[in-house]
C-alpha cells in the first residue's frame, strides 16, 4: 500500500486507497471479514456516517475496528438529524446538534476520538461560522482530530476555505465527472487542503453494455469513452483499475474511497496500487476523451 499525507496534518497519513463503508452489508460477521481483511492489506482510513443504516453503519465499523484502533485513521459525518418517525432526516448544521451528536456516533463507534469529522452536505445559507465553532470546540476536547467538510458545491467549499480550519474535502470525481477540476481541485490543492474523492468508477458504467446518460454526458460519449478506457487497460491493470489510477493522478487528490461489498471487489481495488500508474501519455489520452463537464449549480 502506498501513503499520502495530508498538507495541514503531516502526522497523519491515510492510504491511497481507502474504504468507504457505506456499502457494507448489515451482517456483522461479514462486514468485520472485510474490514479486518482491509486492514490486512494496508488500507487505514475508513469512512463512514451516522447517516447510513440510521446508525447502525457505525456500530457495524466500531465493532469491527475496535480492536484495530491505533492502527486505522476513522471518519465520520454529522448533519442529519434523525426524525421522530426513525427513518427520515432533517438537516441541522447547528452547534448544538453537533455538540450532541458527536457523542452518540463515539458511542457508535465505540471510542474516544474521531480522527476526521465532516459536515454531511450543506449550503451557504447554513450557519457557517457556528458549525465551525462546534468543530473547533470538539477539537479542543479531544473528542475529533481534524474536521472537513463533505460536498461537492463549489460556493460552500470556497466558504469554509474562507471560514474555517478545514483539513479536507471528499467531493465526486471521476472519467465521467470532471467538475472539480473547474477551480475546486486547484484551489484545495494551492490551500493545502487534501481531497478525499469517492464516486471514482462512476457507478460502474464503463463496465457496462446497456446504454445509459450520466450527468450531461450521453450514452454515446460514455461508450466512446469506454473504448479509449479499454485500450488503456491490459493484463496488468483491469478497467476498474485504470479509472482509479487516472483519479489518483491529479496531484489534489489525497486518497479514493471506494464503496467495497465484497472480497472480489476488495481484492481488485487494493490491487490497483501495484497495477501500473499511467504515464502522462495515457492519463493526457484518456483526459481529451470528453470534454470536462462543468457545476450548474451553486457555483
């Protein structure tokens, strides 16, 4: 496994690949296997939130790791509140509820501090600075590390930038989506900011026959876009592979959090470190492909 260290905590250094553990089946025998297979393999940040499963995500990932705690870096979210009805959720970047909450995913969790805690989405009309009081409150205590936020609006990013001591970012970035190289992926890297990137094999569609649209890209883009991913594709590094390495290419880009279900799917992707890296070459091919699609919205 390789390393990379995130510019405003030289301390602290997650894997290139890491696991996002929303995907994880609610077996907990199943989910531990994985888990400590991950570990296994080098693998030390997990993701996760109190929003999956209504919780029980991180219960499963705190019984799981819980023996594994000095060797791993855990992440949370916070931001949705659970209704009185127990399955929807309201948004509350309040700090009171952020002050409350954080206990509840500890106990979850089961311990005493959280590595990375991130706001779960947002906007510029929440209460910015109060949600960074919270944080830097919670910092203070010991009870989180570093704390960041999880979006991908390009005013919000620029905001807590502005306003806040953010360590990170986790956006979407992919072949098929290319919005945060439009200012977000430049600025975060100029500002130190490391760049947590999920949705890298854009739900698998350039493994797939059917025809299918993806953001303002159409099925034929997608298809002709699946050629070239093909051809940069061989023996030695698979299709899956290939877009994982052309993600991990952009020098933002700190780690790739992949949604993992399964030993198949853990293999394959933590196989993707010794696999070949592109050279500029091949990363420059495959980023002519298409033209890079832009943010629309809250920009």
């Amino acid at each position: 496994m390789r390393y990379r260290s995130f510019p405003k905590a030289k301390d602290l250094s997650v894997s290139e690949i890491s696991y996002g553990c929303m995907s994880l089946d609610l077996d907990q025998k199943l989910a531990s296997k994985l888990l400590h297979k991950a570990v296994d393999l080098g693998v030390n940040y997990f993701d996760t939130a109190d929003l999956y499963q209504q919780g029980e995500n991180e219960k499963m990932v705190g019984t799981a790791l819980k023996d594994r705690r000095d060797q791993i870096v855990l992440a949370t979210k916070v931001g949705n509140q659970l209704n009185s009805d127990g399955k929807s959720w309201t948004w509350n970047p309040t700090k009171t509820y952020i002050l409350e909450a954080v206990e509840s995913s500890l106990k979850r969790l089961q311990t005493d501090y959280i590595d990375l805690y991130q706001l779960h989405g947002g906007t510029v009309a929440d209460p910015i600075d109060e949600t960074v009081e919270a944080f830097e409150i919670l910092k203070t205590q010991g009870k989180i590390r570093h704390y960041g936020i999880s979006s991908i609006r390009p005013n919000l990013i620029r905001e807590y930038i502005k306003r806040s001591d953010i360590m990170s970012v986790m956006l979407q970035y992919s072949l098929l989506d290319r919005r945060p190289e439009e200012k977000v992926l430049s600025q975060l890297n100029n500002e130190g900011i490391g760049v947590m990137v999920r949705g890298a094999m854009a739900k698998g569609l350039l493994l797939k026959n059917s025809l299918s649209n993806y953001l303002d890209y159409n099925s034929q883009s997608i298809d002709l876009l699946k050629d070239k991913v093909f051809i940069a594709s061989n023996e030695e590094r698979s299709i899956i592979q290939t877009m994982l390495k052309w993600v991990l290419h952009h020098p933002a880009v700190t780690t790739v959090v992949a949604g993992i279900r399964n030993e198949a799917q853990l293999d394959e992707v933590i196989a993707t470190i010794d696999a070949p890296d592109l050279d500029d070459e091949m990363y420059q091919m495959l980023s002519e492909v298409l033209a890079p699609n832009l943010y629309q919205q809250h920009r």
